[in-house]
C-alpha cells in the first residue's frame, strides 16, 4: 500500500511539472501576441517583436517537480527489491 501512494506521488509531480510548464508557455506566447497585435494595429515601423519562450529551467519549479517525481519513482522501485 505504501509503495503505491509513494508512486502516485512521483505521478502527481510529474504531472505538475508538466501543467506548470505548459501553462508558462501558454502564457509567453498570449503575451506576445497581444504585444504583436497591438504592433499591429498601431501600425509601428520597426523590427517586429518575437515571443521569448521560456527555458525548461526558467522556472525552478518546473525541474523541481520533476525532480522529486523522479525521485519517488526511484525510492519505490529499490524499495521493492
């Protein structure tokens, strides 16, 4: 019983890295392209701005996360043995 809660919350971790970082991308990208569509409209000359997506270790939750899932998984497969 214990071996499976402590892989649910490598899962739950994992999964959390995952949104959290989906969600940071999400978000770059809406924010550029209100910064680009207001560019636009306002019909500005000059370089076009560019999204700036976020690095995977941008965010030192992200790795975390993932971290500690990974680290779940590890204690319950060498707790089996």
């Amino acid at each position: 019983m214990k071996d499976r809660f402590i892989i649910i919350m490598g899962i739950v971790f994992i999964i959390a890295s995952g949104v959290i970082y989906t969600l940071e991308r999400m978000a770059a990208t809406i924010a550029g392209s209100i910064e680009l569509a207001g560019f636009y409209t306002a019909h500005i000359s000059g370089t076009v701005p560019s999204t700036v997506m976020p690095g995977f270790g941008d965010n030192i939750v992200v790795p975390a996360f993932l971290i500690i899932g990974l680290a779940f998984f590890a204690y319950a497969s060498l707790r089996k043995k």
